[in-house]
C-alpha cells in the first residue's frame, strides 16, 4: 500500500506544478485601447448606408504642431484604429482620404482614467470622449457610437462620406 | 485551461486507483476486530445475568489527537514564481471517528516589480472547515485517510503599487504614477479532496485537490491584487489549487466508539 503512495505523491506534486500559469509573463489581453472609426457612405436616396473602402488613406497625429510618424499611408481601409495620448487630455490628427484630396484635422478632447489590464500586461488609459472637432473637406457627417474608450473592439465613431 | 482539465483528470484516475486499492482488503477487516469486541462485551454479559442471548454491543477506542503539519507546495510555488513568498500551516483533530476538525492558517508575501510597475502585498489567512473521511479502517488504529473536506477561508491583504508607468510607442513620453496601500478582505468556499498517508509512527504524508471559489469582490477599478492570501490568484473568481503536506499527530486522546447491535438480529428474538 505504501509503494502506491510513494508513487501518487511525487506524480501528483509534478502535475500540480505543471497545472499552474506564472500570469506576469502573459499579457494576452489586448493592451491597446484605440479608438476605431468606421468608414461608410452617405446615407442613399432609400436610406441605406454602405461601407466604403477609400482607396488611399493617409493618417498621422499632429503633436505640438509637428507630424508624427504615419499610422497609415496611401493604404486602402475601410476603417482606422487611432491611437490616443495616454499623456494629453487632447489628440490632434491629420486625415487625407485620398491622395488628391484636401486633408481633414480631427481633434479628440477626452478625459482619462488609468486601469489595470492584467499582472503581466500592467497598466493601460481608459479614454472618455468630451467632445470631437472635424473639420469637412471630405468628411460629410460624423456619428457617435460610443464615447468611452475601452477596447479596441467597439467602433467608437462613424464618418460618412459623400462620394 | 486544458493543462488544468489534464490535470483533474489525471488526478481523479489516480485518485480512482487509489480508492480501488484501499477498497479490496476491507473484506478482511471485520474478523479482524470481532474478537475484541467480543471481550469488551464479556463483562456486560456477567452484570446482566438475566439477558439469556449474547449481546451484540461493543465499545472500542480508536486514536485520537491533533495533527500538526507544513504545505510544502508552497516551497515550490516561490521557487516557479518568485513573487508567491508563501507560507501554510496546517492542522486537523479528530472529533469522531471519521469526522476531523481542521484549520489552516498563514501568510504570503508578493513582492514583484518589471518594466510597468512594482507591486507589494502582504497578508494573512485562515481557514476552517471540517474533513471527513470516506477510506474503511483495516484495523481500529488505522490512521490513513481518503478524504473529503469543505472549508471556510478568510484573508486579509494590504497592498500597495509604490510606481507604475504607462507608455505609449506612437506618441512617446510615460505616464507614471502610483496607487496607494489598500486594505482588501477576501472570502472564499474551498472544497477539499485528499489522501493522508501515515509513512512512519505518527508521521504523514499527504496531497490534497482544492477548488476554492471566491465569495466577495476583491478588484476595484483601479487595481487587482495579484495573490491573494490564501486564495490564490487575485484576478480569478475560482482557484483550483493543489497542497502536499507533511505532518505529525501528537496522540493526546482517545475516541470512544460504540458499536450497536443489528437491529436485524434483534428481530429474530422474538419470533423464537
């Protein structure tokens, strides 16, 4: 009876340890919290909105009057992810829907709340939309969906395009 | 998740084989202490000379006393993650015969810190319950357990994330800041299934399977303790947790036992 013992206890203590996860090495939650706008066109005649995919959308922040590296160039999309400032309370960014046309400036004001993701990813901002300025070169009507900012699987804003 | 359902499984199998194997010598068991019965009963026997059929009552004492022992899984746990400083005592005494009273008692230290943040967190617990044991005794003084146990947890924790950073790649530049200490108490269910094994005289053994299920909420909006005391995980609703134990029962009583006599035999009487 004891030999059954004596092979249970160690096979056990090895199992045990196996059967446990170190959660400060994994960050498998998405660390981003990004805000997404969608790209759709204007409502038709029998009021029915599409998507659209615009050909050559050219995104970047514009920060203390100087332009940030792109986050999109002359790429085809149908959305966009934009990346708040954790370290502001406003985010400016430049978008040109296409390469000909006349670029439009979005201004995001927002408040900001820190939140614990997880033991391994640590801390990320929560952003609270306060209020959005666009300018509509391109852009023919904006559309609210939701104004917290806590994923980046929501579609936080809607633009709708004319053409 | 599938290493954790690999592992009950594995678990239960061994758990099955063991229970097997403690099950087939029972058999044995009770012309083993039939005649000891019988001489306790003797003397019954000689005050009530009127009784004219054998009575069937007997008394026994099984060992009893209070079990004291150390969770060397905890050893192990700081070794793989070194930010569980862990300590578990724990202890039992046998109220009857197959029922235990039993407590578990200690304290954890998490001291942890990477590119984000540093954490630290303190705190104390203790569990009581009761165990019961399910194995058949080959022999009166048989000490080896197959049990099953439910228990009450309660810890206490203080923690405090003295610096944590937020960074952003695009925009550059780091946010830092700190949470102050807080106090946070955790409440939890923990169900127990285990072996105990006596190796040497009085000495044991023993590994036990625990799902511990947390009763109260323990994150805020700000922040989720990494261990709780006791508990576990502090990000999880529900813990399953394994405890290897060596302990040492100090004999300091005995339980008494009475055995009644069938009711099945008592009904033949009559009809002679």
């Amino acid at each position: 009876m004891k030999t059954i013992y004596q092979i249970l206890l160690p096979c056990l203590l090895l199992a045990g340890i196996v059967a446990c996860e170190n959660e400060t090495k994994i960050c498998d939650q998405t660390l981003r919290t990004e805000l997404r706008i969608a790209f759709k066109k204007k409502p038709d005649n029998f009021n029915r909105i599409r998507d659209t995919v615009l050909p050559k959308v050219t995104l970047f922040a514009i920060d203390q009057g100087k332009n940030r590296d792109s986050i999109f160039k002359k790429a085809p999309l149908s959305s966009v992810f934009l990346p708040l400032s954790p370290v502001a309370d406003s985010s400016i960014f430049f978008l040109q829907v296409d390469s000909t046309a006349v670029p439009d400036t979005l201004t995001f004001r927002y408040t900001r709340s820190k939140h614990f993701i997880s033991p391994g990813c640590g801390f990320g901002t929560y952003f609270f939309l306060d209020t959005m300025l666009a300018t509509k070169h391109r852009i023919d009507s904006i559309a609210f969906n939701s104004k917290s900012v806590i994923n980046s699987n929501d579609t936080h804003l809607t633009f709708f395009f004319a053409e | 998740m599938i290493r954790i359902l690999l592992f009950s499984l594995l678990s239960s199998i061994l758990t099955g084989i063991t229970v097997q194997a403690q099950n087939k010598p029972a058999v044995i068991k009770d012309t083993l202490h039939k005649p000891a019965a019988d001489t306790l009963r003797k003397k019954g026997i000689d005050t009530t000379a009127t009784a004219a059929v054998k009575a069937k009552d007997s008394t026994y004492f099984l060992p009893g006393g209070i079990r004291v022992g150390v969770d060397l899984s905890r050893i192990i746990t700081a070794i793989y993650y070194p930010y569980r400083k862990e300590f578990t005592a724990v202890a039992d005494v046998r109220l009857k015969s197959d029922l235990y009273g039993a407590v578990e008692a200690g304290y954890t230290n998490t001291p942890y810190s990477d590119d984000n943040y540093t954490y630290k967190g303190s705190g104390v617990f203790i569990t009581l319950g009761v165990d019961y044991n399910f194995m058949k005794r080959l022999y009166p003084s048989e000490k080896n357990m197959f049990y099953g146990g439910i228990r009450y947890g309660f810890s206490h924790l203080t923690y405090e994330v003295p610096s944590y950073k937020i960074t952003s790649p695009y925009w550059g530049g780091n946010l830092t800041g700190s949470v102050p200490k807080t106090n946070v108490n955790a409440h939890w269910v923990e169900l127990v299934l285990g072996l105990k094994a006596e190796v040497l005289k009085n000495f044991f053994l023993g590994w036990s399977l625990r799902e511990r299920i947390l009763l109260n909420n323990i994150k805020t909006d700000e922040f989720t303790p990494l261990v709780m005391p006791g508990f576990g995980s502090g990000s999880k609703k529900s813990i399953f947790d394994m405890q290897y134990t060596v302990s040492y029962v100090f004999p300091l009583y005995k339980i008494k036992v009475h055995v009644k006599e069938k009711k099945e035999k008592e009904k033949k009487i009559p009809k002679r």
